[in-house]
C-alpha cells in the first residue's frame, strides 16, 4: 500500500476513501489539544512539549491539535507526524515528518486508526478442526497454509481462542502488540494512547473482521495496493501494564464533547450562533454516536506520570 502508487501514496490521501475522527469534525483535534494540555500540567509543563501523531496521513491531526493549543501551551509544543508517505506540500512548518516516531518523547503520542493498518497473519479453522494460516494472492484468492505455530500459536491461545470448528477465523495481533510497545517505548514520560476499531476477550468476531476500504466503501480486501486493507483491534492483548481502556464516547465526553443541543432560546436572540452551536452538536453526536464513532477503543498508556484524568 506503501509502493509506487500504493494507495497511502495517492494524491487524495486516506481522506478520499475513508473518514475518520479526524475529518469528521475539527473537535476531535480540539479534544485531544485539551488531553494534551492535561499531559502537560501532569508533566510539570516542561519546557518544551511533544505531540506525536502516529499513522499521520496528510498531517490532518497534528495540525488541527496545533491549531487548538493555547498560546502559552502552543509557544512550547512540539508536533511530529509519522507516517511512511511524503510529506504534503504546505504543511506547517513547525510540523517534523518523521518514517518512525522520534525518541525520548515528552508529552502526547496518539495513534488514531494506526494499529489496524499494522499487518496481521489471519488464522482459519480447517475440516480437521486445525487453525491454519491463510495464505493469500494478489488477486485475493485464498487458500490455507501450514498450522499456526510458536509465538503465534501461543497468542491465538491466549487471546483469541478457536473453538474446533471449520471456518472460524481470527487475526493474530501479535504484531500490533509488538507496534504498540515498540512506540511506547519511546516515550520518556507522558502518555500514548491508541485510538482505533477494537474487540476484546469477550466478543470476539467468530470471522475476523479483515476487509477492504476504497473510495468510502467497503470492498474486498485485494492485497495489490488498491485500497485500503484493514481489521479491528485486539487492543486488550496490546495493553501494557498500567493502562486502561476506554470507549470514544466516555473519552470525549470527559474532554467536553458533548452532542446535547443549544437551547431553542438562542435561536431568537442570536440565530447565527444557534446554527454554529446546532452544527458542532451533530458534529460531536457523530464522533460520539453508538454503533459508530463512539465505539471506537481508546487504550491510554501513562508513562513516568500518574494517570492523567478522564
């Protein structure tokens, strides 16, 4: 997805195919400058401060959260995207784009949608009652391949169980796990946290959740780099000790996203603002709506800090 005209390297970037959090609603990066600021005082306010945007795509989110900043926070901050593409043209200057995230981080690294783009071997059970990988060509044709084995095996066992049935499926996040602790561990005090799609223990989906995106729909899931190739998250196998989990919704409503609507009053006295007010809560019911955006999982890993509250 990453080669000569793979898809991340398209002119029109993610946002051509997909929304997400991030173009929903200039309040998602509003809420994270807040949570920001709340790493911030937790941290003492050093004297310089990062913002780390993980799985940048065009730099959407480490503008927005800039834009967000308050002058005395903003005068300290700085962001850093990390994404494999180029870098787009007119993009802030204060901005560093980086391939990896930089070391020895202060402050804030955020993963919105990065780990379910982190690749995944998908395991399926056979006649046999065997979980095999699943190996796959560039049209997408599939077929099974040899026994999950080793540390994949001992993942499956440990967080996605298959019961002995032909055609169950699950992806081995043990990569995702591996992505997750490597870019923590970048991070000298403060907090990640990794914002994306997620199951747990509990409910996992019996079939796997690999697809494809393209051009806002869903589509198969055809490894030639024409669209997106995506799967949930298991983000409790991720989870590091001293982290916790959140849902969208109760991460953003703690940060004052809050989609109730302004009083019908206001439309007499002050129209305008009573569009403006309307407008930003469908705008927040959206980034926080059940069965969409509000589902999403938010892992947050404090790091040298106490738990920053939410």
């Amino acid at each position: 997805m990453y080669g000569p005209g793979g898809f991340y390297r398209r002119l029109e970037g993610p946002a051509g195919h997909f929304r997400t959090s991030v173009h929903a609603s200039p309040l998602f990066a509003g809420a994270v400058a807040r949570l920001l600021c709340r790493v911030d005082e937790a941290l003492g306010r050093p004297g310089t401060l990062d913002f780390v945007d993980m799985g940048a795509g065009r730099g959407e989110l480490v503008t927005g959260v800039l834009a967000a900043l308050p002058a005395e926070v903003a005068a300290r901050a700085r962001g850093y995207a990390v994404e494999l593409a180029d870098r787009p043209a007119g993009l802030d200057d204060r901005i560093t784009w980086l391939s990896e995230p930089p070391e020895n981080v202060t402050g804030l690294l955020f993963a919105n949608e990065w780990l379910d783009n982190v690749p995944v071997e998908v395991a399926e059970v056979d006649a046999e009652g065997v979980a095999r990988l699943v190996l796959v060509r560039e049209d997408g044709t599939e077929r099974l391949g040899k026994p999950a084995g080793g540390a994949e095996a001992q993942w499956l066992a440990r967080w996605w169980p298959l019961p002995a049935e032909e055609g169950l499926r699950a992806e081995i996040g043990l990569p995702r796990d591996t992505a997750w602790a490597s870019a923590v561990s970048r991070l000298e005090r403060g907090m990640a946290v990794a914002v994306d799609y997620a199951h747990t223990a509990d409910a996992r989906p019996p079939f796997g959740t690999l697809t494809g995106f393209r051009e806002g729909r869903e589509t198969a899931p055809v490894p030639d780099g024409s669209c997106d190739i995506t799967a949930h998250v298991a983000l409790d196998a991720c989870a590091l000790p001293g982290a916790r989990r959140l849902t969208q919704r109760e991460a953003l409503r703690a940060l004052g996203i809050t989609a109730a609507r302004p009083p019908l009053a206001l439309a007499s006295t002050d129209p305008s603002a009573y569009v403006r007010a309307l407008a930003r809560a469908g705008e927040a019911a959206e980034l926080t709506a059940p069965g969409g955006l509000g589902d999403f999982g938010w892992l947050l890993q404090p790091a040298g800090i106490a738990d920053v509250p939410l």
